[in-house]
C-alpha cells in the first residue's frame, strides 16, 4: 500500500511546505473557528470578548530529545514549557495542560513518575492545571504529546500577520544558548561512551546547558506588554531559530526584515563556546532553536515604551522587500539569511 | 538514568491505575478548569452558558494500528472519529480537530495525504475544522495525535460520575464488530504472509470488517438524546470494551452494574465470525473495543422516551453494590465480569 503509485520524498517539501500543502483543502467553516494552522496555536471564539488559544505538539525519543542527557525531570519539564510557550506567542495567558505519553516496557513507574515530577514543577512555576492525557503502550522510545491552553482579549491577540514595513524587529532573552548546550551534551556523550571511567565538566557551561535542559516560559513577557500598554504587531516563539520564525512572519506578513549582527543579544557564555567549536556566533544565535524567546515586532511609535526593556533587544525591523531576510553585518554589508533550521523539528 | 534507584513495573498498576497515580498530585486551582483528567474528554469553562471540550490522545503504529491492513485513507478518518468520540460522550457538539504526524522517511508525500484525504472526509462528514497540527520526523514508525474540541451546554455536560442505583444501562448501535474485524484481519494477514499468492475474500465479512476500518462517529446519538429530552445521567465512548467502561462509570459513580446477556446488541455477522473462531459472542460484545458507541444510563422515568428507539439497546441497569459488575446470563445466573480490556490501549 505504501508502495504503490507514485513517490515523493516528503524532504522535497521541508516540513512547513507540507504543513502547508496537506492543510490547504482544509478551509474554516465553522464560526467557532477563527485562527487555523499556520500560527502558533490555533484560536477559537470563546466569549465576547475573549478568544480560546490551543496548542498541541508531538515530542519524540530521538527526534526532540536524547534520554541520554535530557533527564526525565528536566524532560517533563521543557516539554511543558514547549507547549506553553505557543501560547504566550499569541499574547495568550496559559492555564491548562494536557500531556499524552507512549511508553515502551523498558520504562518503570519511577521513570514515569520522574517525568511527572518535572511536569508537576512547571505546572506550579506557570499556574497551569493539568486537565488531561492518556497514556499507552509504545512499540518504540517515548513518545509524549503535549498540548496547551490559554485565554487572550480578542484586541490583544498577535498573530504571525500583523508585521508593517517599519515595525521594529524585537527579541527577549539572549539566542543561540539552547543550542550551544546541545553541543555540549552531545560532545560529552561521546567522550562518555569512548572513556566511560571520565565524569564530564558541566560547571563552565552551566548556563548553556541550563538553556538546553531546562528552558524558561516567557510568562513575563507578555506581563511587560501588558505593564507597558505594547501590542506587538506580531510575534512568534523562537523554536526552530529565529531565522526560520523569520520567514513565517515575513511570510505572514507580506514583509521582509533586516537584522542587524551587531543588535543580536548573546550571552558570553554562547559566545566563548561557539568561537571554540569553530562556529560563527551569530549563525548560531539565528538558526539555534529551543530557546523558546518571544520574537515579535512592534510599531515604531512604540519605541520609547520597549527601549530601555532590559531584557528586550531591537534587533532590526521589517521592511517593503517581501520575503528577503537580510541581515547587515558590522561591516555593513548586507546578505540573505538562509534559514537552516533546526535540526530537530518543530 | 533509567536503570538508578527501585523499579517497579509499569504493568503492576494497569494503564488506568496509572494515570489516576500520575495525576494525583495535580489538583485543578484555576477557575477555568471544569472537569480534569479521569473523564473521557477534560472540560473548560467557555462563557456563561456553555462549557469547552477538549479531547487528545495519541496512536501508534504497532499499538494502535498495523499498517498491514488499515490503508492510511481509513487510518485518518478512525483518527478523528477516536477523537470526536470522546467529545460525543460528554454530550458535546464536536467543531474542531487538530492532527499531530511523526513520519519516518519510509513515508511518501502520497502516503501522507492519503492519511489526509481520511480526516478530510471525516471532517466534511462530521462538519469539523482541522485547527491545528504539527508535523515531524519520527525514528520509528507513524505516530499520530489527535485532538478535538467541542462545546455543551452547562446544564447538559453527560459526565462518568452521575449513574444512579436503578437507573437504565442503554447503548447505542452493536458490540464486538470491531474486534471480530480485527480478527479478520489478523488472519488474513497470515495467511497473506505464507501464501503471498491467496486473495483475501473479505466480502462476507464486510460489515464486521467495516466496524474495523471505518467506525462512526455517534453524531446523531446526542442528537437524539436532545430531540428525546433526554438526558443521561452518565456517559462514555466505548473504546476499550464495554466491561473496561463499566468499571470507569462504577468507580465514578459509585454504584455497580448488571448486564443482561440476552439484551446484548450483537450482529448476526459479529456472531456467527464469533463462533468460528471458537469465540464466545457475549465475551466479543463486552471485551471488543473501538465499536465507538456510546454506552450511558438514563432514569427509569425516560424509559418511554429511549425504549422505541431502534439503535440503543437497554442492557442492563445500575445497582447499589458499588463496584460489581456482573452479567446475568440467559440461564438467570449472574458472576462477575472481569474487563478484561482491550488489547490495544486507550
């Protein structure tokens, strides 16, 4: 059945391209529904003046994470936080969860309830409940679902669209960090496996591995728009690199943004390890994903207000070119930003 | 990681009593959050009259499908007919679905939209959205997720938790097509394997085979229920087997069942596959799962209103012996039933 007929390898698409193809026969119909795919999460009517906003992702065992150094604690963690941050990417205030779980007889109830553990800690970090999810057998590694939901004032929700030639392009956070700790990890689990008598140095990489492991929700972000009486134009979390949320919201928008390499916020720590693996930083800190920032722009009028956030950096802003993502070197020349995307996917 | 500290098997508590240990220490906190896990879909607050639904559950290849014989067209639509009835059997009007996929390369872009072609259909038949829904890489087999959202009325939200002692165990449609589907199937997938050359003759099991690959969503059964003025005390979707649901209202409840063997709705052709496979029909009726009927109870009082209904069968009622669920056989004696469950998970 699998065989028949003709064949095309779905990496002739890239993931968004089939997202895109599968769901175009799939128009809204019902009142009910007023954002479909292609956002962040989906939203839905809720009362007169609030929206519903729901998110869902797959996590899987070899594809977004490695049991051998992502503990299960952390895990059930980031996987919340994963979910999470869709939501706060629409301006919406999360208040459930559900977790699905696919388990495979080499797990025990200790490691399950390791993993609960970790969903518990984010559950009261965030105020979240957790209202649902099931759990069966899996024929292979764990694989966990995760699914968030959230409320936001039908003004206030921001959408991948809105972005104006103009806008001020913004980040919170620092980028980039997430995926120097994967470096990291992966290079210790392979000195590991060749020299299993050595015990990794994880201390000089503390924050870059914290970054990876155990990801902060940005919950005060969307606080500081409120505080600050900003409705960003648009916005996007950064998990598969900005450069990728990049092209979503230059494609949403009908835009396209120059980022400036001078403007891009990393942590020293990102820095000094990417120089010693031989990688550019600012490569790094534009197609690095899982750091689960808030990548969003906002109307120029709104400078004054954002300016001297300092968690909140202006990295560059959208301009008439629709679809060119450029970023302007020190130097100041200017390039097309290809957007190698994450390794693992969304 | 894995191997640290005690291990107990994930088997010693079951599926169900897993989860009920897992969120233990997660009670609800935000006002928004109705009904958590424990029911067959979680509820939300939505506006001043009516309730959100929310659905999700995974399905694995190897666990819950072999695609040996389920074509990916009928694998989407059983998809959201599993999701949607969940939201059924809270008495929710179904509006929404989301579809996760974890693909291995083994998979064509042809393969992937047959899979869709499958929801398609099921949500024109069932007038539903598609929201939402991620794409990913998989290191192993298809795995999917699905979701779905719908809405109640407050007043109307049919619950596990409401049966009465003396009320009426009704359910809808007939029992065990499903498994003796599968069983179909299975077989002729053996014989497939040893004799590659032998064309399988699935006519003159067609409507068992059928209940397999293309359940039904039980739409018109909580349409029904509104045209009858009726409403049940306690409902859910008949995933796992009668007995298994039984036990869920019961422990919900607080009360016991019987069961009338002689009023079990089972198909001529459900029987008669039954007996050649050396099969004991009532044992098929109560143990197959996926039929996605609905299975609830009702007052004494609605009797009139229920019992001219062609398709829901009056089986048996609810007791004051909290916990026992017995089958009263034709022969006038009662034992107790064991659910024995479902060989695939929830």
């Amino acid at each position: 059945m699998l065989e028949s007929g003709s064949r095309t390898d779905i990496s002739a698409l890239g993931e968004f391209g089939l997202i895109d193809h599968l769901v175009e026969h799939f128009p809204l119909k019902n009142k009910s529904s007023v954002i479909g795919p292609g956002d962040d999460a989906a939203v839905l009517q809720r009362d007169s003046k609030t929206y519903s906003i729901l998110s869902s992702e797959l996590y899987l065992e070899g594809v977004h994470f490695d049991l051998a150094f992502h503990p299960l604690k952390h895990l059930g963690f980031k996987l919340v936080v994963s979910g999470v941050s869709d939501i706060l990417a629409m301006n919406g205030t999360p208040e459930q969860i559900a977790v699905n779980i696919g388990l495979s007889n080499r797990f025990s109830l200790e490691a399950v309830e390791e993993l609960y553990a970790g969903i518990q800690i984010a559950c009261e970090q965030y105020k979240l409940d957790l209202i649902g999810g099931d759990t069966s057998s899996s024929r292979s590694g764990l694989t966990l679902g995760i699914q968030a939901y959230g409320w936001v004032d039908k003004k206030k929700v921001t959408r991948r669209s809105g972005a104006k030639p103009g806008d001020l392009l913004c980040v919170s956070g620092d980028l980039g960090g997430a995926y120097m700790g994967l470096q990291i990890l992966e290079r210790e689990k392979r000195v590991f496996s060749e020299h299993p008598d050595m015990q990794p140095d994880l201390e000089p990489y503390d924050y870059i591995v914290g970054r990876q492991l155990k990801p902060d929700a940005r919950m005060d972000v969307i606080q500081t728009w409120a505080e600050k009486d900003v409705l960003p134009t648009s916005a996007i979390d950064v998990s598969d690199g900005v450069a990728s949320e990049l092209r979503h919201l230059a494609k949403h928008s009908g835009v396209g943004f120059d980022v400036y390499e001078e403007k891009l916020p990393i942590d020293p720590q990102t820095l000094d390890t990417a120089v010693s693996f031989d990688l550019n930083p600012s490569v790094v800190a534009l197609n690095g994903g899982e750091d689960f920032e808030i990548l969003f722009t906002i109307a120029q009028s709104d400078y004054e207000k954002i300016n001297k956030h300092v968690d909140f950096s202006i990295i560059g802003h959208a301009t008439e070119a629709a679809g060119s993502i450029r970023l302007v070197t020190r130097a100041g020349s200017a390039f097309d930003i290809k957007a190698q995307g994450w390794p693992q996917s969304h």
